[in-house]
C-alpha cells in the first residue's frame, strides 16, 4: 500500500514538472532577455522568430533589410535615401555583436548627445541615419514606416534594463596607433583584402534584384557622406576590425585584419571622395568634439589632418590634462 502511495506521488510530481516545463515553452514572452545573463555579450533574436501578429515589427526588420526598396532612389514608398540598406552598416538586421548593433537604442533613448547638444528622441537618431549615412531625408516621424523601425528596435531591445549598454553594443574601441593612420598602406590593404566585394572602384555590388546593395559602396556619390559616423576613423576602424571581409567567418573573437591594417584601410577609405554634407548645428560646445572629429573648430591646437588620420594618443592626452585643469579643486 505504502509503496503502491509513493508512485502515485512520483507520478504527480513528473506530471506537474513536465506541465511547468511545457507551459514555460509556449508562452510567448519568455524569450524576453536575449542573453544569458545581461552581462554577456549580445546577441539579438534573428527575423523568423518574429511572430506572425507583429506586423509592424516585420515590416521595420523589412525596412532595415531592404531601405533601398522602400526610400531608395525608386522607393516604393519614398525617394528619400541613396540606395544603401540600413543592414549595410547595422550588421545582419542591427543584432551581430560590436556589428554597429541596436541593442542598446531602447534602453538609452532619449538621451543627451553631445553631438547636437540636445536631448534625442529614438526618431531624431533614426533620422540623423538616414541624412548622413543614406545622404538622405529625414522620415516623417509620424509615418508608418518610422513606426514600423522604432517596433523593430524597441522588439530587439525587449529585457534591457533601462538605462543599461549591453556588451558588444555598437562598434568596438580597439587600441590607438602610435602613429597617424596612412592611406598608402590603407590602398594595400584595400585591395588585397577588400576590393574583391566593394570593387576596385569602390562603388560596391547591387544586389541581384537591381535595388539595394550587396556589398555598399564605400565612397563616391551613392556611399556615406562626411557627417556620417563611419567617416570617423575610430568608428570605422573598430567596425571593420571586427566584422570585415564579410561573409568570410569574421566576428570579434575571429578578426582577420590587425589593429594597424584596420586604421590603415580605413584612412584609405575616409580619404576618397564622397557627399559633403554640413550640419552647422553640430558639436555646439566644441570642447566636447570626438579625437577623431574631422573638422574645427577644436577645442586643442591640433591640425584637422590629425584629428582625421592620428596620431591619437596625443589629442587625447592633452583632452584630459584639460580636463584635470577644469575640474574644481
């Protein structure tokens, strides 16, 4: 009797186990943090687990993935952008680690940047990509298809505390030169291990569809423009150290370029000619320029060339002795 009592019990516990088990599967949430802990490095959900009610959601990864179709030139929608795809810069849907990912849009947003010296809503920041990285128009930030980009990320950004950056958000910083990046080199670079997708032109591959870009032109009329984020060399070394050639098995954990043929191919680059674009409100308090901030007026006496191609380390010692001297005894 006693023993006949202690299976039905076992019985009762597997079944309330494997119930719990299959409840925790099928609920649709419980997926929410995309990581293991918030503190390894990030990784976001891909496409096909989107779900088939969100619509708005598909619709802002389809935007992200094809922009050209929907804003390029001969957008379906609009004519607003200059071909590129938003994934051609934001690696696979904005979710590949220190693959100028959107992990991190959600959690900030609205912040403070010292770039326009205002606080940014999310569309702000969408609409600074598209006028400087597309060399295009803002979107409506009231249309369906800002709607539809800001679902995508706000789906991506599900679990993030507020306020918190997850590891592998953006572009790496990867080590400073001791010299200022050369172009020369940088030619080298490029050709032996880039032109085979961008060209020797540099103007990239469509797309077999006719639209969009396999692989974006990296200057000339239809890449970025120099108010850009790539058009600084710390963000377009650390982009490339981690994630170029493409399609080749690279990822941050498996680089194929050094850190000096990473700044040296992207002086090459940010060296060609391409769309000059001004935004005379940026960077109001010059004080707080980037080290790698193009153009004056600085705050320091170093030379625009050096503050484009390096060396660095200088610019950045003399900020924070700078610093030191203005912080209040």
């Amino acid at each position: 009797m006693k023993t006949a009592g202690l299976f039905i019990i076992i019985i009762l516990v597997i079944v309330i186990v494997l119930n719990s088990l299959l409840t925790s599967c099928n609920t649709p949430d419980s997926n929410v943090i995309k990581t293991d802990t918030i503190e390894h490095l990030w990784r976001g959900w891909n496409k096909y687990q989107i779900r088939p009610a969100d619509t708005l959601i598909r619709y802002g990864r389809e935007l992200i993935e094809n922009t050209s179709y929907y804003l390029g030139p001969h957008g379906i929608v609009a004519q607003i952008t200059n071909g590129m795809n938003c994934q051609n810069c934001h690696l696979d849907g904005g979710t590949v680690p220190w693959g100028n990912n959107y992990s991190a849009v959600l959690s900030l947003y609205p912040r403070f940047r010292e770039r326009s010296g205002s606080l940014e809503s999310i569309e702000k920041r969408v609409s600074d990509c598209m006028e400087r990285s597309l060399n295009g128009k803002a979107i409506d930030s009231n249309s369906k298809e800002m709607k539809a980009i800001i679902a995508y990320m706000t789906w991506l950004g599900e679990g993030i505390p507020k306020k918190h950056k997850p590891k592998g958000s953006g572009i790496m910083d990867i080590p400073l030169l001791d010299r200022a990046a050369d172009p020369q080199k940088g030619r080298l670079v490029y050709m032996n291990k880039c032109q085979r997708c961008h060209q020797p032109d540099g103007q990239g591959q469509k797309n077999p569809a006719g639209y969009g870009y396999t692989y974006p032109p990296l200057w000339g009329p239809n890449s970025y423009n120099t108010g850009a984020g790539l058009y600084r060399l710390t963000r377009f070394a650390g982009y490339v150290k981690n994630n170029m050639p493409y399609g080749e098995g690279v990822e941050y954990h498996n680089p194929l370029l050094t850190d000096e043929e990473a700044w040296d191919v992207g002086a090459f680059v940010n060296s060609q000619p391409r769309p000059s674009k001004i935004f005379p409100n940026d960077w109001p308090d010059i004080s707080k320029k980037p080290i790698d901030h193009p153009f004056g007026l600085f705050a320091d006496n170093f030379s625009e060339a050096q503050h484009k191609y390096g060396p660095f380390k200088p610019i950045k010692k003399a900020r924070e002795e700078m610093a030191k001297v203005a912080v209040p005894k």
